[in-house]
C-alpha cells in the first residue's frame, strides 16, 4: 500500500467537510461561519471553497448580505429535491 501525504489545504479541506457534517438544520453558512466552526483560517476557507468541487454556492440564500455555501454531500441530502432541481438551470 503506497502512503500519499496530505498537503495542509488538503487536511483542511477534509475539516470543513466533517464540520458541515456536524450542522443541523442550518448548514448553509457564510465563510467567515465556516471559519469559525473549524477553526481554519479564513485565507484557508477562502481557497478551499472557491478551488474545491466539494462546496456550492447558495443561489438564492443570503447571510447579511453574504453569499452562503455548503457541501455537494449535505446539499443533495438535506436539500429538498424539487429545490435542487429548480436551481440546476
């Protein structure tokens, strides 16, 4: 078995999504909530979210006035479906 070193982004990427795993009802947060909630630097969140396929973006939700983002996993399996439909176009 060949061992493959995680780079720090990769270990954090893996952090953020084992938080969104742990909210409730309310898992669509802004970058500064989900900094907070992991403890990962915000620099961190920003690039892992914008750079990673595992996050989407809300496009109708708003925080304050801040755009909101969750996992592809606990979108498909918290989102309603007709919801998830609605906004694939």
């Amino acid at each position: 078995m060949e061992y493959v070193m995680k780079t720090p982004l990769e270990k954090e990427r893996q952090i953020l999504i084992n938080t969104f795993d742990k909210f409730a009802d309310d898992y669509w947060k802004t970058l500064a909530e989900i900094s907070r909630a992991s403890a990962v630097n915000l620099e961190d969140v920003i690039t892992i979210v914008f750079t990673s396929a595992d996050f989407v973006r809300s496009p109708y939700k708003l925080k304050d006035g801040q755009p909101v983002y969750t996992t592809r996993k606990v979108y498909r399996k918290r989102t309603p479906f007709i919801l998830q439909l609605l906004t694939a176009f």
